[in-house]
C-alpha cells in the first residue's frame, strides 16, 4: 500500500469521524492499560488487522469498531515493535525510560 494510499484513507472524514466516535466509546482510555487497572489516556485509534492494499477500501476493516482498539503510544509502539521511551508507573503516571 502507497504512502498516498494511507494517507488519503487516515485524513478522511470517515475516519476522522469513526476515531472519534471510537475514542468517546471507550472514554479516551487505553484500553490495555484500563485491562490491567491503570487509567491512561489512549492516543491512538490501533486497527487490530492491520490496513493494506487489499483491505484499505474495506469498511467492515477500516471503520468497524470490531477491528480498533485505543491504545496509548506505549503500547501502540509494542504493537509495531517499537522501543519505549517510557512505561507506566504502578500509580498510572508516565515515566520517562
């Protein structure tokens, strides 16, 4: 999938408007986090099937509720095998790594 490809689909209205209704379902939490009883906000709307050529025109994929989850840029980053900058303390405050 082109770079164009994403971002043609992630500036979209639809999208836009599917993340924020995503993100005010779940209270703006990580939903990891909130797993494991921490209260962090999330900033990213994650899909769990990860969008791709043959996908990306794909409702039931791009804007099912089904398929996102909110994650908080740590555990976003884990989703892509990213390092962390930082964890999350016992108490729920970000700690820089």
């Amino acid at each position: 999938m082109s770079q164009g490809e994403q971002e043609q689909f992630y500036f979209s209205n639809a999208w836009k408007e599917c993340r924020k209704a995503y993100f005010k379902k779940v209270g703006g939490l990580c939903e990891k986090c909130l797993a494991k009883g921490l209260v962090v906000p999330a900033e990213i709307v994650h899909h769990k099937i990860h969008l791709n050529a043959e996908n990306i025109n794909d409702p039931s994929i791009t804007l099912n509720f089904d398929n996102l989850i909110a994650e908080c840029r740590v555990h976003h980053g884990e989703e892509h095998g990213r390092p962390k900058r930082y964890h999350i303390a016992e108490d729920g405050s970000i700690e820089t790594i």
